[in-house]
C-alpha cells in the first residue's frame, strides 16, 4: 500500500519537530566560548561554528523534505495537480497508465473512481467502486466514496445503505455519521438526523459538517405566501388589470399543494377564479402535478379548467457547462361559454454554472367555436435567465424572453384572434432568505398594428 499525503504529513511532523527542539541545543553548544581565548578569538570561532551549526541543519532540513517528497507518490502528485485544474481527461490517463504499471494498487483503484465521480462520471464511478468492494469490504472510505455517488445520482436508499456500512465498520468516525445524517435529512427523516448530527459532534465536538447539520434541522420554511399585480397596457382599449394571492405548501418531502386566487378586471366587467393543484415528487427526479380551476367567468375567462404535468430532471455534471437538464409537460383544459381550448405544451430547461440557464417552450393550441371546425395554433418561446449581484444572503437575477404567437387563453377576447411577437424580460431581488419581489415587463406586437405593454410585480415572503 502506498503512504498517502497523510502519512506524510506524520512522518515528517516528528523530524521537524525534532530539528526545531534541539537546533537551538546545538547553537548554544557550538556558542561555547572556551576559558582564556581572547574576546576576538572568542567572537571568531563563535561564527565559524554558527556557520557550520548553519550548514548542518540545512542538510537536515534538505534531508527531511526529501524523504517526505519521497513518500508521495509521483503519480498522486501528477493527479492531484490535474484535479485541482479540473483536467479530469489528463488525472484519468494519468491513472490508467499507472494501473496498467500496478494492476493490483488499491489506491490506484479508489483515485480513479473518485476522478471519475469528481468528472461527472457517474455511471462509471458506480461500477468502479463496486469492483473496489468485492476486493475490499472493510474499508469504511470505499463505502463512503459509493454513498457520494449513489447521492448525485438520486439513489437515496442505497446511499444511505452504503452508509449505514461505513459507520458499521468504523462507528468513531464523526465524519461518517455527519454522511449519514446529511442523507437521513435528505430522505426526510430529521428526528434520526439529528441523533446522527449529535453522535458525530459528541466524537468530534468542533466538528463543522455536524454543526452545519444541526442548523439546517431547525425547519425550512413549508409556505411561501405570494401577491402579485399585473396590468395590460393596449394602444387600442382601456387596460386590463389583474390581481393574484397564492399559497405554495410542501407538507412533506413527496407532497405539496397550490391554492391561488385571480381577480380581473376589463372595461368595467369583474371576473375571477380559484386554482388548485397538487404535486406529487417521485424517484428518478420524476415530479407530477394535476389540477383545476372554478371560476366567475362573466364572459371574459374560462368558466372552469382542469390540468396535469409531469416534470423530469437529470443532473449532468459537477463542473461541465452543462450541469442538469429539466423537461416539462402539459396539458390544459379550458371551458367557456362559447368554446373549448385544448393546449398540449412542452419545455425544456438547461442549467449551466452560476445559476445561469436557457429555456425553449413550445406549445399547441386547439380550439373549437360552435358552428366551426377544429384548428390548432402553434407558439413558442425562448428565455436566457442570469444572475446579476449576490452579497450574503441577498440575490439579484435577471431574465430575458422572446415569443411567437403566444396567446393568453385565460382571456376569451385573445382565443385564435391574432398572431403576435413579444419582447421581454423581468428582476428578482431576494433580500433576504425568505423575502423578495419580483418585476416583469413585456412588449407585444399584434396584428393590425397594435401593441399590448405588460407590466406586473409580485412579493413572496416564506414561512
């Protein structure tokens, strides 16, 4: 087995110590004026044997270096050198060539599983590690390095079975039972948590993962309350106003529930409607949510609406551009008095470093008049969200937006009546880690010359 960077450091501790200890000792012996020697002579000899005092403990200092430097070895160096670059493709050759030279080097094995995995690779670090295992079972690190990776995959389970081995085979480790604490939080058990986040501070009482933990049980907010305002600016009728409070509850890690209310106003005419919805999050980042909506239609919005959607994520990578990838599908239901719209839509989102991301929209949209037949009307819609300042706990984001031939179908007067291109883009200030607002605004050109300008605001505070 090779000594690893913390051997080293142990071995060299003691030397270094030793030489720190008794250079002083040597200095003064060496400093020793002998009895009757003149002060000149005295002084003389007094620096020609620093000198030499000098010389000696560069050569112990040269010589413990060395055989510290020795004891890393030049393949470990090279790779870690390159993982600190995040030059994953040179560490990977680097560790192939030296398996190929030591076939049977554990430490070969587990670095190139923890490359693979630091790289993004998860697939291939799973199936390394498990290979590592049948080799060595008892090694608590090897069962922690699997659990790290059945995490970014999504596997909670047996995550938490990889560490529930680790902490079985070495229960004094505080860092171990922090791992593990960390991944009963996630599986939405914090009474367990805890008691994990407590055993790994008992064992290690300045343990910074396990008081982290133990912050982080104090209960995330469960609600989040938001009002919002929007207003229609038309260069060819009165505005249309609307006013909005809903209510987002995740009850349990799997549950969570939408309740909203919708007030509109239009040339004097009043009309509003309650939505409800609930979300069901699934393994394999898999989430669905199916809902409807009653409401006191006056003519200008749906009498009533029915939904569902089903959302599915996958993480890509670490330290790549692209990061994870989230799509979306949908379909609505709208009711009228005097027709019926069907729309089928579907996005696709693409995270990139920095909270930066990219979203492609499309939907389709059949409608039905009485005495007319079926026709379907395509749109679609690009948006570039970036963030822009971030200072403690505050967060300034941005976005931008194009569309082609969207239509508001929450408003009779918009159904299949014209073709539009809308121009747009929004802020978000969080001030703080359960308050913040938002702006948008949007400009829309229409047929027939005309234009609608949309401004809307909304503030959501957690709790």
């Amino acid at each position: 087995m090779l000594v690893s960077m913390e051997h080293v450091a142990f071995l060299r501790s003691p030397v270094e110590s030793f030489v720190q200890r008794y250079s002083g000792i040597v200095v003064c012996t060496l400093d020793y004026a002998e009895p009757g020697a003149s002060q000149s002579q005295s002084q003389s000899r007094t620096w020609r044997r620093r000198l030499i005092c000098r010389f000696l403990l560069a050569l112990v200092a040269l010589t413990v270096h060395d055989v510290a430097k020795a004891q890393v070895p030049d393949w470990q160096t090279k790779v870690r050198a390159y993982c600190e670059k995040s030059e994953w493709a040179l560490a990977l050759h680097t560790l192939g060539q030296q398996e190929a030279l030591t076939p049977e080097d554990m430490d070969v094995k587990v670095w190139y599983a923890r490359v693979l995995a630091w790289s993004g690779r998860l697939a291939q670090a799973e199936s390394e590690y498990l290979e590592i295992l049948k080799i060595s079972k008892n090694d608590p690190d090897n069962w922690a390095g699997l659990a790290s990776v059945y995490a970014h995959e999504g596997k909670k389970k047996q995550a938490l079975e990889a560490l529930d081995t680790a902490v079985r085979l070495d229960p004094k480790r505080a860092d171990l039972h922090a791992a593990r604490a960390r991944s009963l939080r996630d599986q939405g058990e914090p009474r367990e948590a805890r008691v994990e986040f407590q055993k790994a501070l008992s064992l290690d009482p300045i343990s910074t993962d396990a008081r982290t933990g133990l912050t982080s049980l104090r209960g995330e907010p469960k609600h989040e309350l938001r009002l919002g305002n929007e207003t229609d600016f038309f260069n060819f009728a009165d505005a249309n106003l609307e006013g909005w409070v809903s209510l987002a509850s995740r009850w349990t890690p799997r549950w969570s529930t939408n309740v909203a209310g919708t007030f509109y106003g239009r040339s004097g005419v009043h009309a509003g409607k309650f939505v409800a919805s609930v979300t069901a999050r699934l393994p394999h980042s898999l989430a669905a949510t199916i809902g409807g909506a009653q409401g006191h239609d006056n003519g200008v919005i749906p009498k009533s609406e029915a939904f569902f959607g089903v959302d599915r994520g996958w993480k890509v990578s670490e330290n790549k551009f692209l990061r994870a990838v989230e799509t979306d599908y949908g379909q609505h239901w709208y009711w009228y008095q005097a027709a019926r719209i069907l729309t089928l839509s579907g996005s696709a989102t693409f995270y990139m470093p920095r909270d930066w991301t990219f979203t492609l929209a499309a939907t389709g949209a059949r409608s039905g008049f009485p005495g007319t037949g079926i026709e379907w009307r395509p749109s679609g819609m690009t948006r570039l969200g970036f963030p822009l300042l971030a200072w403690a706990d505050r967060r300034l984001s941005g976005n931008t937006f194009f569309a082609v031939g969207t239509e508001d179908f929450a408003r009779a007067d918009q159904i299949g009546r014209f073709a539009s291109q809308t121009y747009g883009g929004g802020l978000r200030f969080q001030f703080s880690s359960r308050q913040n607002i938002s702006f948008a605004s949007s400009y829309q050109k229409r047929t027939q010359n005309r234009t609608d300008t949309y401004l809307g605001f909304s503030y959501g505070i957690r709790f």
